[in-house]
C-alpha cells in the first residue's frame, strides 16, 4: 500500500471521523449562534423594562455587551455540546442497537457489519441531535440564573447600565469557564 492510498477514506470513514471531531456543521454553528444572540438579548429588554433605562442613551454599550456576551454564550454552547455528545453516544447505545435489529430484523442480505455500520451512524446521528438541545438547555439556564442572580442581588445598588454590562458579560464569563471544565 502506498503512502497515497494510505490517506484515502471512503466517504462513510469520513463522515464517521467528522462526527467524532468537535467542529461543528454551518447549520449546528449557526444554531448556537443565533440562541445565544437572543440569549444576550433578553437581559437587554429586562433592563428597558425594569429600569427604563433608554436605548440612545446605551445603545453603543448594550451592542457592545451583546457581542462579547454571544461570543462568549457560543463558545460554550460548543464545548458543551462535545463533552455531552460522548456521553449520549454511550448511553444510548443498547436502545440504538434495539432498534436496528428490530429494524432490520427481516433483512437477510444485510450482514452483521453493516447493521453495526447503521448502528454507529444512528447512535452518533442520535447523540448529535440530543447534545445540541441538552447543551443550549443548559447554558440558557445556567445563563440566566447568574444573570439574575448578579443583576438583582450583588450589583442590585450599582446603576442600571453597569449593572447589565456587568451582570451579562460575567454571566456569560462564568458559563463559558464551566463549559471548559474536563468533565
């Protein structure tokens, strides 16, 4: 075998190497993206409506809060989506192999290699799925819960735009780190 050939996948090796690696697809990113865009937007209205704080009075700085804060919400969103995919892929590999059997049961021309094949597309395809939901469920709630915790408790006596710069960045700050964390 040469070194050429050596290097050459057939296309279910490469679909199957890509959903082990931690990119993300234009669709997934884009997902993360725009959630986490409404998520650092949300704060933004509560200020408006709570402390009737104006828009051309802190536009420039609520653009800028929202930037960091989308950066930082999406970066997390895909850390975690990793960490939690290789889990999910674990635990649902019984009532994955379930089901292709079941699937498949009928099928006489299909060997035990290929039903294994399915079976490892559709544990990966499954635990992609679940980990984006289960990743943007629980950066949202860890998100807002900081949020909340440090607009209206530690800087409850601050004034109202540092509050909000300060509660969502460092929100935003403290879930990215968590998603940072091995396990």
């Amino acid at each position: 075998m040469t070194k050429k050939n050596a290097n050459k996948f057939s296309k279910e090796e490469e679909i199957l190497l890509n959903s082990f690696s931690p990119e993300l697809s234009k669709k997934g990113s884009a997902l993360f993206v725009v959630n986490s865009l409404v998520s650092s937007l949300a704060p933004i209205f509560l200020f408006y409506g709570v402390h009737q704080l104006e828009v051309d009075e802190a536009w420039m700085v609520w653009t800028a809060t929202v930037l960091i804060s989308t950066y930082l919400l999406t970066m997390a969103a895909k850390n975690e989506k990793h960490k939690l995919k290789h889990k999910l892929v674990q635990k649902r590999t019984q009532a994955i192999e379930r089901e292709i059997n079941k699937k498949y049961a009928d099928d006489k021309k299909m060997t035990r290699k290929e039903k294994d094949e399915r079976a490892l597309f559709r544990r990966n395809e499954v635990a992609d799925n679940e980990s984006t939901w289960l990743s943007i469920f629980y950066n949202n709630m860890m998100f807002f819960g900081i949020f909340i915790i440090l607009a209206f408790f530690f800087f409850a006596n601050v004034s109202p735009l540092i509050n909000s710069v300060v509660s969502i960045i460092s929100a935003a700050g403290f879930v990215a780190f968590i998603s940072t964390a091995k396990n």
